[in-house]
C-alpha cells in the first residue's frame, strides 16, 4: 500500500489488514494487489489519462490478469485470483463520508471493496449490474465491519 497524498493521516496497516480480511472473505487463493491512496490531483491526472474522463473519482481499478475469462471460472469455483491495482481517493472519501453520513475511514473501506469486486468481475455499467454489485458491495462492508472498528 501507497499513501501519496498529505490530506488526512492514515493507517496504513489497518488499510492492508482490511484488504487481508476482504481477500479472505472471498476466497481468493492468489492475490497481487496495489493500492495507492491519492488526491484528488493525482486521481484526475490518472482518471483522464488512462480513462479520458474528466476530474476526479473515488477509486480506478487496474485489471493486471491476462486472461480475465479463466479468472472469472476460477473465482466462481471459489479458487480465485486477482492481479490488479486500485487508486483510491482519499479527498473524496472525505466529501462522500459527509454525504453519506459516515466516516472517511469506511468510505476507503467500500472502496477497496469495490475495486475488488471489479477484479473479479463485476461490473456496474448497466442498472442490474450495479445494484446486484452494490448489493455484493454492502454485505462485504458490513463484514469487514469488525476489522475496520479495531
């Protein structure tokens, strides 16, 4: 884990004690996993480079796994991998933590959740997928719960 950005303080080993757990939780076997904490300068430059979209956003998940089809069985038969990069945030973390009426810290969490969850597949383009993802997205956060209050 990397923390590049200055705005708020962070633990980082709780942050890779939550990614062990989510891991974990999963199933997942095999994992080569990067997660890089940001501003949102960083994260606009990342998002516009390698996405053209413009500005800043919560988390950017890279999928390092070349053959993403055989990743998917194998992740369905609960002997998965992942092999990936996600840039996290931390600014927006804070704006969504005051929307959301929580703290900054599970905002991370849900994001590392959910760029996992785009590792091994989903995907939230479409309304169905989204909520089915979202769905996925909130009972990992709840059992993760216990982790992230030690």
């Amino acid at each position: 884990m990397l923390n590049r950005q200055r705005t708020q303080k962070l633990d980082t080993r709780r942050l890779r004690k939550i990614a062990l757990a989510l891991l974990g939780e999963l199933q997942i076997s095999k994992a080569e996993l990067g997660v890089t904490f940001v501003a949102d300068k960083e994260m606009t430059l990342v998002n516009e480079t390698f996405l053209q979209h413009e500005g800043s956003t919560d988390v950017i998940t890279f999928d390092h796994t070349l053959e993403q089809d055989s990743r998917r069985k194998a992740t369905e038969s609960n002997n998965g991998s992942v092999h990936g990069e996600l840039f996290i945030c931390v600014d927006e973390a804070i704006r969504q933590a005051k929307r959301f009426r929580t703290t900054w810290q599970s905002e991370l969490t849900r994001y590392i959740v959910h760029g996992v969850l785009h590792l091994l597949g989903h995907d939230d383009h479409r309304a169905a997928d989204r909520l089915k993802m979202k769905l996925e997205e909130n009972r990992l956060v709840r059992k993760l719960a216990s982790v992230i209050k030690k």
